[in-house]
C-alpha cells in the first residue's frame, strides 16, 4: 500500500454537525474513520457578544446522546438555553396554544444551540483524539460495492474502506455520483434568520405565529429563546415576501418582527445582519447503496417549521450505531441485510416527519377561509389538550 493510499472501516464524507458526529460515534464504538470535506475545518473563535445566525433546537433526547459522547460538556453552558414551554398563535385567535415540558413530565422541550458552539465541541473531541482528517481536497470519483466503497480525492489520495457514510448535504455529491434520485419539493417559501436583543424576558418560552403577505399567503414567523434578553428568529415567508423583508433598513425590519409578534417581548434591536436560504423538501429514494449510506440532509432536507432537521440527522447515526452494537460478532458493518434493517427503520422515523411538516405547511399557508378556520378551530381552547398531546410528543421524541 503506498501513501496515498488508505483503509479504513469507515469513511465518513462531510464535516458538518451530522458527520462530526457520527465520526465521535463511530469512533467511541471501536471503529476505524476517517473523515473527508473539501473545506478546511478549523475551530472558530468569535466575540463573547457575537452570536451565530445558525441556531438549533436540539432535542432532549439528543442532548443526552451529545452528553454520553462527552460533547455536551465541551460546550460553554452560559451559550445555551433551555426551552421549557411554546406559545402557538393562530392568525385570529385572542390566546396562544401553550405546550409546557411540564405537560409530559419532561424538564425541558429543547435546547437552543448555535451551530458553530456545536461544530466547536465536536471538532474539539476529533482532533483530541487523533482521528484522520482529510480536508482541503475535493471528492474525485467513487466507486462502491457490497464489499467496500473506494473513494479518491482530487489530490489523488484514495481511501478503501468497508462502509461509507454521505454527510455532504442537501445537494450531496456522493448522491449524484451513486446516481440516486431524489424527491424534490419546491415551497417557494424562504426563510429569514436573525438574532435580536429584547427589551423584556422571554421566559425561556419558543413563541411561534402564523403569518399573512399582501397576497394572503401564509407564513411562520417563530422566536427561539437565547441566553438572557435575545432571541433568534426564523421567518419563514412566500419567497417574495421574504426578499422585500431582506431589502428593509435593519431598524424597519425589526419593527416588522416586533409587530408581527404581537410586541410580546417589547422593543427589539438587531444583533448582527440578517441571513436567508430557500425552503426545499429533499427526499433520497434510496438511503443504502452498495456499502453506502447517505445520513442528514444528503438523505432529507425538511421544512424547518418543526425544528427537527439536525435532530433527524442526530437519529440516523443513532439507529446505525444501535445496529451495528447488536449485530453479530462476524457480521461485516456492510452486511446487506444489516443495512436493509437500518433502511426500514429510518423510512418510518423519516415519513412520520415529513408527513408532519408537509401537513403543518399545507394547513398554515392556505388563505382559503374554510381552512383557516379549522386550523383556528384546532388551537382554541376547547381542542387543546388532544393537540398539546401530539405536538409536544413530536417535540421531544427524536
């Protein structure tokens, strides 16, 4: 074997939150990885008063997970936040639907984290332990079978290894290059990301409202509760809607988020620039090829609504590593029928989600009235109870 050459058990392809993480995971099991991006990965350092346009809600589920691989105590704990109860406004109803940890013997419904603290931690624990990193360099040629995956780098650097996992995003090239299709769903919405100082206390309280443009079109406006007075936003709104937001002073558009939420925390002042991507429903029809797996957005991208796009990446490497820990002693990590199993159980994890966020979508961004009524109908307080059930159980299963 010359230098340029490599073998490994795993290769792991993308190295964002998804990929880092099933690295650390595969890693603490006993396996052999090496982790490939084409981008260089380094740690950030940023001011103590700068805050990430990128923010997650992860799950409880998810953060004990994160805390069993030794992550969650990297993270510098003054930067995140519980969230213990949601507030959801109906476009004319008088009270909020409020969903409570309490409700369902829980401490908290989330965390709200920002992705560079997240990467940060990971990239931390990686380089503390020696993991081979290839980055800098783009991804060549791939060839898979169900006896090994060789990957070559543009630098000519090629890597045999017995399973690879694509964690390369939404338009993830080991996808293209497998030749696998993908269900593509356009919601021509976009979404606006940013991260404000407020003049009252948010309680550790998500509040979320369904927003209208000049057209009628719906939208999602949703204020996730940050360290002390500041909150980030996410509006998601008809594409035309959300570029004329985008062209707003900062000022103008922070008294459009203000008044959009009711002025519910008072006056609010911006804390960096505004962010915006695309809202697109991606689906692989296939998630295992060969000895390949695509993991996180390379396998779906949803609507961020429900705020369980990294959670699902989080559960595929939860689910494969639960596999391989029950597998036989002699079963190879490769084994078709080992990964036709994990190819079962993600569908079902992945169509219950989908099915979620395509139905909210639909139900709040209709303008017919008869619709708009039975969502309205659906958050008084006469129905509460049954939906509080079904949303706080989605809200903190993953």
């Amino acid at each position: 074997m010359t230098a340029t050459q490599l073998k490994t058990d795993v290769t792991i392809v993308g190295a964002g939150l998804v990929g880092l993480a099933a690295t650390v995971a595969l890693v603490q099991a006993g396996y052999q990885v090496v982790l490939v991006d084409s981008q260089t990965q380094q740690r950030l350092r940023y001011p103590a008063d700068d805050w990430d346009q990128r923010i997650y809600a992860i799950s409880p589920n998810n953060m004990q997970w994160l805390s069993q691989l030794g992550i969650w105590p990297l993270m510098d704990k003054s930067r995140i936040t519980e969230m213990q109860a949601m507030e959801i406004w109906g476009d004319t109803t008088s009270q909020p639907l409020t969903l409570h940890a309490e409700n369902v013997n829980a401490d908290d419904l989330g965390f709200i984290v920002e992705e560079r603290l997240l990467k940060d931690a990971l990239l931390q624990w990686i380089e503390a332990s020696d993991v081979r990193m290839l980055t800098g360099h783009e991804c060549l040629a791939i060839k898979s079978s169900p006896q090994q995956t060789l990957l070559t780098l543009d630098n000519q650097q090629t890597i045999e290894s017995t399973l690879l996992l694509a964690a390369d995003g939404a338009n993830s090239w080991v996808r293209q290059q497998l030749d696998i299709g993908v269900q593509h769903k356009d919601y021509e919405q976009t979404a606006i990301v940013a991260n404000f100082l407020t003049e009252k206390p948010h309680e550790h309280i998500a509040r979320q409202w369904f927003t209208h443009d000049g057209m009628g079109r719906g939208g999602v406006l949703a204020w996730l509760p940050l360290p002390e007075n500041k909150i980030s936003i996410v509006w998601s709104a008809p594409t035309a809607h959300a570029e004329a937001l985008m062209k707003l002073p900062l000022d103008v558009f922070a008294n459009e988020v203000m008044r959009s939420g009711g002025s519910s925390l008072g006056a609010m002042s911006p804390i960096g620039k505004l962010a915006s991507f695309p809202l697109i429903l991606k689906q692989a029809n296939q998630i295992v090829a060969s000895s390949v797996i695509l993991i996180g957005d390379a396998a779906h991208r949803v609507h961020p609504m429900a705020g369980q796009g990294v959670n699902l990446g989080f559960r595929d490497v939860i689910d494969l590593l639960d596999l391989l820990e029950s597998k036989h002693t002699y079963q190879p990590i490769n084994d078709k029928a080992l990964l036709k199993q994990y190819a079962r159980i993600r569908k079902v994890d992945l169509l219950n989600m989908v099915s979620l966020t395509n139905g909210l979508y639909h139900l709040f961004e209709s303008s017919h009235s008869v619709v708009k009524h039975v969502r309205n109908w659906g958050l008084s307080a006469t129905n509460q109870q049954a939906i509080k059930k079904i949303l706080i159980a989605n809200a903190i299963s993953l």
